[in-house]
C-alpha cells in the first residue's frame, strides 16, 4: 500500500470518528416535544420575572426565530442568566423551550408573552 493511501485512510477514519461524536453531542439538544402549556407556565414564573423590560430585556417567543431559540437554548450556558436556567430541570426547560420554539416569530402561531 502506498504513503498516499495510508494518508486517506487516517483521514476518513478521522472524519468517521468525528461524525460520530457530532451526531453523540446533538442527541443532547433540546425538542419542541416538550409540553407547551406548562412551558408557558414555567416562562412566566421562572424567566418572565427579570425579561419583562424590567431587571432584564423584554423577551418574548417571537422575540427570536426558531432556528435562534435553537442556538440560544444549544448555548445557554453562554446567558448572563445561565444560574437561573440551571435552577430548572431539563424536562422543565424542555417544556420552556417547547412554547418558545412553537411560538416563535417565524412560527405558525408567533405570540408575545403579556
Ligand atoms: C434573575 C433575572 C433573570 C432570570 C430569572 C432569567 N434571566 Fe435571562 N437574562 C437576564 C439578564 C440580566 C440577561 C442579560 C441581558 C439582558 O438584560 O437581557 C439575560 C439574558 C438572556 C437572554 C439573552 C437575551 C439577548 O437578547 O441577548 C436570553 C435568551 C434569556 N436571558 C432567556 C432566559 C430564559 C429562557 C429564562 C428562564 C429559564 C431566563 N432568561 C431567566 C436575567 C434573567
């Protein structure tokens, strides 16, 4: 066998290697399978409090687009508020991220959060 194909060998095992850990870490990304009414319920009690133009910038489902609420909730971490999402568990978060996601600005029903 010669060094070339040695070469692109390592390089698609790599590449294999790769795409599998890819696909390992998305499997940890939130759905809109979650339910959307405790959602709404959960927002308002445990985000609504600061985001309602108050301590915090008003934020609404349609404030993003659903690919947005995919990277906000993807990245979380990143807020300056990360300490009060990591108060909730994931299936509550899922939930909110469910109403946000469905509601969203380029959804089929976007919605502001009054
Ligand atoms: C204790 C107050 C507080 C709570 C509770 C809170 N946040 Fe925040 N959040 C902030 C502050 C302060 C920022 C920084 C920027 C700003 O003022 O929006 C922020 C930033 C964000 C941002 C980024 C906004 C942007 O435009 O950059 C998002 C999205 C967000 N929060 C969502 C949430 C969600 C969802 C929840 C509920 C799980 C939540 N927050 C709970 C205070 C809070």
């Amino acid at each position: 066998m010669s060094r070339k194909n040695i070469f692109w060998i390592v390089l698609c095992v790599a590449a294999l290697l790769a795409g599998t850990f890819g696909a390992a870490t998305a499997g940890s990304e939130f759905t809109n399978e979650g339910n959307g009414r405790k959602g709404k319920y959960l927002y308002r009690k445990s985000c609504r409090s600061c985001h309602d133009g108050g301590s915090a910038a008003e934020l609404s489902p349609n404030s993003q687009t659903q690919a947005q609420w995919q990277r906000t909730f993807a990245k979380y971490e990143r807020l300056e508020c990360a300490e009060e999402w990591k108060k909730l568990e994931r299936d509550d978060l899922t939930d909110i991220y469910t109403y946000l996601y469905d509601h969203a600005y380029d959804s089929p029903q976007p919605a502001t959060c009054e």
